[in-house]
C-alpha cells in the first residue's frame, strides 16, 4: 500500500500492521503446505512461536546456558495437571556415556547422542504410592488404566510446556518416541523406582544452522476440525491433497518422497511396525505398573 492511499478508510494495514500480516500470512502457508486464508483469525507472538516448530534433529556441539534446563522445568511445571496430582517426573541425562547408551536403547538416534540435553518424561505414579504410604493408606486406584492415562497426559502437557519454552529461547527439540523401546532397560538406567516408566524422551539444544530444519505441514484444518458432529465428508480430498503437499516438502528437503497416507498406514501396518512397543503392556508389568 502506497503513500498515494493514506487517509482512504478501508485501506489495507501499512507499516508494522502490513507486516505482521505477511508473516502470518508465511507462517500458515507453511504449516499447511500451501496459502491459506483464517480471516479474521487473531494471531499473537505466542502463536506466531507455535506455528514455527519443526522437529531439529542437528545440533551444535554447545552447552545450553546456566539456568536454562530449571526454566524449562518450571514452564514444564506451569502445565495443567490432573486434580494436581502431577504424576510426572522428568529426568535430565546430560553425561555423554548415559546419553550414548541411552541412544542405543532408542533405535540409535544420532540426535540423541549430539544434544546437550536429553529430558527423559515420566509417567510417574511412584510419588504418588509413596504420598499415600507415608500416610498409611492404600493407593489402589493406581493399579488402574485410568490413572495410567492421568500420568501419561500429565507428562506429555508439561513436556510440550518445555519444548514451547526451549524454542522460544531460541533452542530446538526433538520427541523420542523410541525411549519405549526397551522401557525396563531405560528404568534400569535411569533408576526409576517401581510404578513410574519413561513415556518418551526430548532433545534440547542449539540447533546446527548448517543443517536448518523446516516447518512440515499439517494436514487440512478440516480434516482435524470437528463443527458439533464428527464429519469425514472432504477427508478423502483434504488427504489426497496434503500426500501432494508432503511431497512437495519432501522434495524440498531432498527427502525421499513418499505419500503421508502410504507413509502412515505403513506405520500402523501391524506389530512389527511398532519398533518392539508391541510388547509394552509386559513392559509396564515389570515396571511394577497394571492397567485394570
Ligand atoms: C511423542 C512423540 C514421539 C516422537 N518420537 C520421535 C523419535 O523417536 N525420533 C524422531 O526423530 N522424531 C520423533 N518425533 C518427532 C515427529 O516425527 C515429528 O514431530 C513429526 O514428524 C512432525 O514434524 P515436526 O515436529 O517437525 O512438525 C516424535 C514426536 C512425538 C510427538
């Protein structure tokens, strides 16, 4: 907009204004793969931050500054949390060796070995058997799925808590999903006490700008998008179209491209596609956890 329309009423937003808008208008193009409109749609620096994630998976080889890991804990503790219970804990990994073996554990992720931090969540019903035995009384409900879920909601709340706070000091981070892949030798070496299990690790650190991630995209608002009733009328299209969109960001990457429909169904293909996770529930029995 040029000064030849100042002092027209509906002109577009100048300056500053028109700038926030083109960034917006950059951030939602990229988490769906292509231009988007959310008229009207309020954004922030908050959700400006949130629509920047990306996954890092290359860091440098620096520490994280003094006070940064109890930052993020206490964003971690700033998360909602059943009843209060905060039935989770977090287990900050540090030493080369632990995290090398740790890696080892979790299907030899180099990024896991490369970060200078490694926070490992836990589902933690242990603090909670232990409240209750101090007391004398029984815990019984920990014995129970629900309670399970309670822990494991908890730990994921709060650890995304600390992801979002990491990337807005300017950090990056990576899940593991794979710390469940030999989830008694991860309690063995992290000394977890009976009733609290690693639900997933965390990579903290700076990321390498010689090997840059980028935003992937996310599949149609529609398709996750819910107006009163559950709906599936456009999925099969928002699919067909967002396969096109990760390939394009494959290809952009120079990733191997393949369809996130063929790429997700093979993931769910059966239990072998689950990296050993097929045998959790023993997992969790040997860590002292049921799921009545
Ligand atoms: C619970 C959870 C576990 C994950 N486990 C792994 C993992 O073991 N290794 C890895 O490289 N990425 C892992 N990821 C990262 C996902 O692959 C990533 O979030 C997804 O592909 C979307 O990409 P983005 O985070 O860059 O947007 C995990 C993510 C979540 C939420």
């Amino acid at each position: 907009v040029g000064s030849a329309d100042r002092g027209s009423a509906d002109r577009l937003p100048d300056g500053p204004a028109a700038e926030a808008n083109e960034r917006a208008a950059g951030a939602l193009a990229a988490r769906y793969g292509h231009p988007v409109e959310l008229a009207g749609s309020p954004l922030n620096p908050v959700i400006d931050a949130l629509l920047a994630h990306r996954s890092v998976r290359a860091y440098l080889d620096r520490p994280l500054a003094p006070g940064t890991l109890e930052a993020l804990i206490a964003a971690a503790q700033s998360a909602a949390t059943s009843s209060n219970l905060q039935a989770w804990s977090v287990v900050a990994v540090e030493d080369k060796a632990r995290k090398a073996r740790l890696s080892v554990l979790a299907n030899d992720q180099a990024h896991i070995r490369e970060c200078p931090l490694l926070l490992v969540w836990l589902a933690d019903l242990s603090r909670l058997d232990r409240t209750a035995s101090a007391l004398g009384a029984a815990a019984g409900a920990n014995r129970y799925l629900e309670m399970f879920l309670v822990a494991t909601i908890d730990a994921a709340l709060a650890a995304q808590n600390a992801a979002v706070a990491a990337e807005s000091m300017g950090l990056g981070t990576v899940y593991i999903g794979a710390m469940r892949n030999h989830p008694e030798a991860v309690a063995a070496e992290l000394g977890l006490p009976p009733d609290s299990v690693a639900v997933f690790g965390l990579c903290v650190g700076h990321p390498d700008p010689e090997r840059p991630a980028a935003v992937k995209p996310r599949l149609a608002q529609s398709t996750v998008l819910h107006r009163e009733r559950y709906s599936t009328d456009h999925e099969a299209q928002a699919v067909k179209a967002y396969d096109s969109a990760m390939r394009a960001f494959q290809a952009s990457q120079r990733m191997p491209e393949v369809d996130w429909s063929r790429h997700s169904t093979n993931r769910v293909a059966g239990p072998q596609s689950l990296s050993g996770r097929d045998r959790l529930r023993e997992a969790l029995t040997a860590l002292g956890i049921r799921l009545d």
